[in-house]
C-alpha cells in the first residue's frame, strides 16, 4: 500500500477494483466516505456483486470478474488517445523515454522470449537498448543492445521518446487494442457507462486533481493477479498520481497484520525486508548480489536499494549468525538454503501429492480451508506420516481425517495438536494495510497448556539443535551456529525480537535509528532493514500514541501523517514515493495537498517524511531523479521483471465462458503454472458446456475467515453456508430462496442453500449471456455449527499465477442445480 488508510480521504476519485470495503474492511472505509462526503469525490466501484460499497458509490461497473485488466486498459488508452496524461509528470517520473532493445514484440498474445516447452518467458529479452557507441545499421542509428540492465560501470539506457521502441511508444502501441467496444466485449461493462467512468479518470492526470486505485483480494486471487494490479499502477504513473497524497496503490490487507507477515517474510520467495532467496549456483555473496541487486540504469538513478543490497544483507546475517558471521566466511552467506524449486503454498501441497514430503507444520492457517482445491489438499495430508497444527482452536486441517466422506482408517498420517495463543494472549506489534506498525498489549492472559507459537518453535529449534549436537547430522552448523539472544532462549519475549529486527551497532551495542546507518563489514546487525528506526535507543516507537487528541500539535502538516503515532516503515515516511508529489522542482504539483517540499531557506525538505535524500537540492542537475528504489529511477510503465510479461495484457481466466477476444488462440496466460498437468496428473478444468456459470468467492462482515466459526454470536449471525444466486438464472432453474442446490465444479461441489438476489445480475460478454455465482468461503466442518461441512474452495482449481503462484479463487466455472 503506497499511502495510508487516512491518506485515502485526500483523493478526488476512488476506484475500487476487487474490494468491498464497506463489508470486508468496515473501520477502513470510513475514510473512503470522509473523501465522498467532505471532498466531494467521486466513487467508482467495479464489482460483479451490488455491494455495500456499490450502494455508497456514485457508480457501480458490473464487471466480470478476472477482466480488470481489460478494464485498466481502457482507461489507460483513453487517456493516451486524448493526451489526458500528465505530461510533465511522465516525462520526469516514469521510464517512459527509455529505449527498449531491438527484438522486442508482442504478437497474437504472446511476447517475444517465450519458450513453450518450459511454458516461461525469457525477461532478458525485455531489457533496455544501451547508450553506448553508436553503430549504423541500414537507415537506423541505434546502440548496441544490452542482454540485461546495464550497471553503473557498462553504460546507461538509451533515451529518446520519440524512438518508435520508447517505452511510450509500445505502451501506446500495446493500449491502441483496448477500446471502448473492446473493453465492453471482455468486461460486459457497457460502452456508454465506461466511456462516463473514463472522462471522469482523465480529469485526473492534472495536477490539481488527484485519484486513488484502491483494491484487495479480488484483484489478487488470479492467475494474471500481478498484472491485475499493475496494470492499475500503470495508469496511476500516467495520470501522475503515484506518491502523492490522495493518490497511489492502496492495497486493503484482510487481517490486522499480513503487511506485516510479508514484510518479515512470510512469502517463500523472499527474505525480511524483500531481499531475495538466494538461488543454487550463488555460491558467494558477489554471486548472490549480481543476480539480485538493481543496477543503475540512468546517470542520475539514486537505485537505493541495489547500491545498498549488500549492507541490508551482510546486516541480516549479522542477526542471524552473530559471531559465527565473519568476514572470512561472507559473513555465513553458505549457511543459507538456496532452493532449486519453487516452494510456495500451492508447490508444498503439491510435493505431499506425489509423496515427496513426509511432515509439515501449520501455524496459525488452516491449509484445508485457505487453499485451493479442498479435496486435494486433503488428499495431499493423508499422504503425509505426520502433521503438526499450532493453532487456538481446532481447525480444518488438525480434524481433516473427520472430513466428512473420508474413513480416518485409511489415513495413517500422525496429527498433532499443539494449543497456541490467540493474539489477544500476548503483546507485539501489527502492520496494518497503511505499514504502520502499532504495539498492542496483552488483553487476557493464556488458558490451559497454550504456549504462545514463538515459543512453541524456539523450544522445538532448541529440542532439534540439541538431537544435532549428540547425535551429529549432515550439515549441522546452520543450525548450531544460529544465534538466539535472548534472556531465555526457549522463550524468548516479543520486545526483545523487536529490538533485534531493528538492528544493533556492534560497536557501540546501541539500537540503530535509522537503516543509513547499516555498514557490509559485519559491525551491525537488522533483522529487517525496513524496520530499522522503529525501536532506536529512545524505545519502541510502535507505542507512540500521539493522535487526533490535539492536532494541531501531532498533525503539524494537516496532511493526517501523525508522525508520532505509531510507527511506519520505512523511516516513518507516510506515503512511499513522496519525491514524486513535488514537480522537478520541489514545488507540490498542488500546494493545497503537498506531500514534500522543498525549503530553499532551511535547504532541506519539508513535510512528511522524505523518500528521497532529505538535503538533495531540486535545483541541482544531479539530483536523484523521484524514484530512489529503482535502478531507472523513476517508476516502470515497462518492467522486464514480471514472469508474464513487461505488459500488462488480458487473459481470460483458466476456466473462462468466452475465449479471449483479442488473442483467442492464446486466451489464458500461457505461463500460468499447471500443477496437475507438470505432476503427470490430468488437469481438472471444466468446459464451459458442461459448467455455464463464472463462480465468485468473498468474505462476510460477520465473520474473519474461518476463526469465527468458533464465536457464538457470529455464527449466530450468518450461521448456515449459502450461494448467491441471480434472480434470472434462478427463475430459469426454478430455484427460490432457501432451496438446497448442488453447486459443482470439474473438483468438487458444494449442497447449500441459495439466497436468490439482484446483487448479481447477467453480463453480455462478447455477444454470450454470462450468470455470476457468488460463494461466502467462511464455512467448514469444525466449530460451533457442524451441520455445514462444505468448504467453499473445494471448487477453486489447483494453478497459479506465473509470478507469485497465487492461486485463482475468483474466477472458475460451476454448474448449479436445485436439489
């Protein structure tokens, strides 16, 4: 999330996009209103349902879902075609003058570099020409092209564009397809309705105005998921909205503290502080940081992040290792596990289908229940001897062997059930959607034999290190050598994990203030480089709770930034890229909403804290061009590090009603990841003849996922599993409200009742009636009320998208019937 939930009321225009906020994040929402009703702005919400949110928005899109980039395409070509963009803006601020490489193409809806053997792309064929010596061939005069990024010592990117391959050039090129007839073909949203939403986002590239893209799970569920949500951020770079206040990617996280689960690494694909894993053949720190770190792209890129890679990663080791990380062994860089395979969630379950993984842990999630296709995951745990399930209460994985239709005498897998600590038994801290991370305390002290799960695993790490050093092992020094500082190193306390994710000088054993402070020569440590400053000397700034009680003095900006309330990363800055909210200049593209400014008398600048070196002049020509992280220094409108393509393009989802209109031989994403199908295992997609029907799931207020089948009052309030059916299609199946119907899919079925409704209504998609079902996912066979057994992603296919391997729950094909 680029800005902040109270940022959002600063905005002119919200587009909402795979969101209900109103529903799914109610205390959030506030400020979407606070901007309708003080501001004046505009809501626009693109949603397949009628929701809470539509019923507030001054227009709701009925768009089909999985089509959003189709969407964003539009919008995107009608501000190019009408030169709506904000010109100063995308010539300073974006890569939109840099030359791609000869070879470049894009043809019947693949890239160039595909190879369909390995169904991957080649991301090297998407890199910039370079501005080296110029050689003449034929009538062209042209650099010689680079195979990748050039570095700080081989040359910069060429920039001319006006080049017919400038990244402008292409995106215009790319976008010309998307039309309004064209958007209405793929999304079902009707020309006149979208060419209405279109005027009122092409008002937006102007400095005065300012909009804001916000967006959740329905745009991330999604095998194209990455290219949904930057094909948003896409348009935002050109209308000039990004690191301004009112403006950005604002994603709406859907529990209190998953900013903070990635941030720390949660994600397989990444270490704390969004370092990379590192890969087999990296067999150095030099290996390691050539292949992961940015290069410097253009003369006047800051590229903070890849100048710096070495020091946030030597810190890290630091943490890790401590006194067993030295400089004569790349400070225990060989220690680290460098994975051949892909490891994400969909990949684990997977490997337990084919019987190559013999135990797992689950702590805090319910894998039956969160992933996709239920009855394979289940499959998948019966296949394991063991499974350890750290959790509060029981869950759908610790009673899997109970799920209804399985004989516990067939499963032999051994499950243990390890009673953890709900967050309200212990402190720590929450990163919320915005990154501010706030401490909370401990409300009720914990029941019975439950342990908090970080205590659970240092015992168990202890309990393995200790079988380690009497029995002795393969490799045993990553894990004899780790260091675990802690007054009781079988339980350690959250306050003192937080100190050492910010990070320590060796020398003077102080806590570090800021992570400009982080050296490679192994004298500091951090947990995680973005977390740096959060709990320097002066104590643990997540506490701070200085509020709304008197702004005047804790909002001296009167942006909302309330610096001394909690704590945001990095550095306390409120909205990243902030550079950009002031012109090349230093001046706020709109002094009534200034993110930064420079003050020339105090030479430095002001407001909220800068994401950008705090004395850079704007007056001097080798000032950091805005977008410091970068190695272009500037934001990507072409990026060659996404595995689908440096584009984003339409696909239809995996299992589609239509095929795609602008590419129909090439309809979905071609590097979607087939986990069936690379197992050796038949791919189990419907046809749209056999299941007519797209299936949607989502959350309910009254309910948190799948925790709240445990609290009385709220199974109270939506006890029983439902469908949403359209009333149309209802009346053509003879269904009325409260009938039990069988909705199935080529995986699974649910036998529920349906709730016939208007929310949900047809679209006219490429000439062919379409019908949404809607699906509520909250319910299972554990809990209060067990008379539900069905898991809603028993219907949901086993893919992934090409980059993240998230799985597709919001676009599938189901048949419905009444029972």
């Amino acid at each position: 999330m680029t800005n902040h939930w109270r940022d959002i009321r600063h905005a002119d225009l919200m587009l909402i996009n795979g969101a209900n906020p109103a529903e799914a994040h109610p205390v959030g929402f506030q400020w979407m209103m606070k901007a309708k009703l003080e501001r004046g702005a505009k809501m626009i919400h693109a949603d397949p349902r009628f929701t809470r949110t539509s019923a507030v928005a001054d227009i709701h899109l009925r768009i089909r879902t999985g089509s959003d980039v189709a969407y964003f395409g539009g919008l995107i070509n009608y501000v190019l075609q009408n030169e709506l963009y904000h010109k100063e803006y995308v010539a300073w601020a974006t890569n939109a003058a840099l030359v791609v490489k000869e070879g470049y193409e894009f043809k019947d809806g693949l890239f160039n570099g595909y190879d369909p053997e390995t169904r991957t792309y080649d991301p090297t064929a998407w890199a910039y020409e370079a501005a080296g010596p110029q050689q003449r061939t034929g009538r062209e005069t042209r650099a010689a092209p680079l195979a990748h990024a050039p570095g700080p010592t081989g040359g910069f990117a060429r920039v001319d564009i006006n080049h017919p391959r400038s990244v402008f050039n292409l995106l215009r090129k790319h976008y010309s397809r998307y039309t309004p007839e064209m958007v209405e073909r793929i999304t079902g949203i009707p020309r006149d309705q979208f060419l209405e939403v279109a005027k009122l986002v092409g008002e937006m590239g102007r400095p005065d105005k300012v909009m804001t893209i916000i967006y959740a799970v329905g745009l991330t569920h999604h095998t194209t998921g990455v290219q949904l949500i930057r094909s948003g951020a896409v348009l935002q770079l050109l209308l000039g909205n990004m690191g301004r206040p009112g403006g950005g990617m604002n994603a709406e996280r859907g529990h209190a503290n998953i900013q903070g689960n990635t941030d720390h690494a949660i994600s397989w694909e990444i270490l704390p502080g969004y370092l990379r894993i590192p890969a087999p053949g990296q067999r150095n720190l030099h290996d390691y940081l050539e292949q992961s770190a940015s290069k410097q792209v253009l003369p006047n890129a800051m590229n903070f992040f890849g100048t710096n890679y070495r020091k946030f990663m030597v810190s890290l080791l630091k943490a890790w290792y401590g006194d067993a990380a030295t400089k004569h062994n790349e400070f225990a860089f060989h220690h680290l596990p460098k994975p051949a395979g892909n490891t994400s969630w969909i990949s684990i379950f997977d490997q337990a289908l084919q019987g190559k993984m013999e135990g797992l842990m689950l702590s805090g999630m319910t894998a039956t229940s969160i992933g996709p296709d239920s009855n394979q995951v289940l499959h998948a745990l019966s296949n394991l001897k063991w499974l350890c399930v750290m959790d509060a209460f029981a869950t759908t994985s610790s009673e899997f062997w109970r799920a209804p239709g399985t004989d516990p005498a067939m499963v032999q897998t051994e499950v243990f059930m390890l009673p953890a600590t709900h967050w309200i038994e212990k402190d720590g801290s929450f990163t919320n959607s915005g990154r501010w991370a706030q401490w909370k305390d401990q409300v009720l002290p914990p029941e019975g034999e439950a342990r908090h799960d970080h205590w659970i695993m240092a015992e168990l790490f202890q309990r393995v290190r200790d079988l380690y050093r009497r029995q002795g092992g393969k490799y045993p020094a990553p894990l004899l050598e780790l260091s675990m500082p802690y007054r009781d190193p079988v339980k350690p306390e959250l306050d003192e994990i937080a100190q050492e994710i910010n990070g320590r000088d060796l020398h003077t054993g102080k806590r570090l203030k800021t992570f400009a402070d982080l050296k490679d020569d192994g004298t500091t440590t951090a947990g995680d480089w973005i977390y740096t400053g959060h709990y320097p000397e002066s104590g643990n700034l997540a506490k701070r709770r200085d509020g709304v009680q008197d702004p005047a003095r804790n909002d001296p900006t009167g942006m909302g930034f309330y610096p001394n309330w909690g704590w945001s990363w990095p550095l306390n800055r409120r909205v990243l890229y902030n550079r950009a909210s002031a012109d090349p200049k230093g001046r706020p593209w709109d002094p009534k909403r200034p993110g930064i400014r420079w003050d020339a008398a105090a030479g430095k600048w002001v407001g909220d804290v800068p994401d950008y070196p705090p004395k850079a002049d704007p007056g001097d020509p080798k000032s950091p061009l805005p977008f410091i992280m970068t190695g272009e220094g500037t934001g990507r409108l072409f990026s060659g590090s996404v595995a689908d393509g440096p584009f984003p393009e339409h696909y239809e989802p995996i299992e589609s009603p239509v095929d795609n209109p602008l590419h129909p031989e090439v309809s979905a994403t071609p590097v979607a990841f087939l986990y069936d199908q690379a197992a050796g295992r038949p791919n189990r997609f419907g046809t749209r003849d056999e299941f007519p029907y797209v299936a949607t799931s989502y959350r309910l207020t009254e309910h948190e996922h799948y925790i709240t089948q445990q609290v009385e009052h709220l199974v109270q309030l939506q006890p029983e599993a439902f469908v949403e059916v359209p009333a149309e299609l209802a009346d053509e199946k003879g269904i009325a409200s409260g009938d039990m119907v069988r909705v199935s899919s080529k995986r699974g079925k649910l036998e529920v009742r349906a709730v016939v409704t208007k929310r949900l209504g047809p679209l006219q998609i490429d000439g062919k009636k379409v019908y949404h079902i809607g699906i509520p996912i909250h319910w299972g066979f554990v809990g209060i009320k067990t008379g539900q057994h069905w898991l809603a992603n028993a219907l949901t296919p086993f893919v992934g998208d090409a980059s993240s391997r998230t799985p597709e729950f919001k676009a599938f094909l189901v048949n419905i019937e009444k029972l």
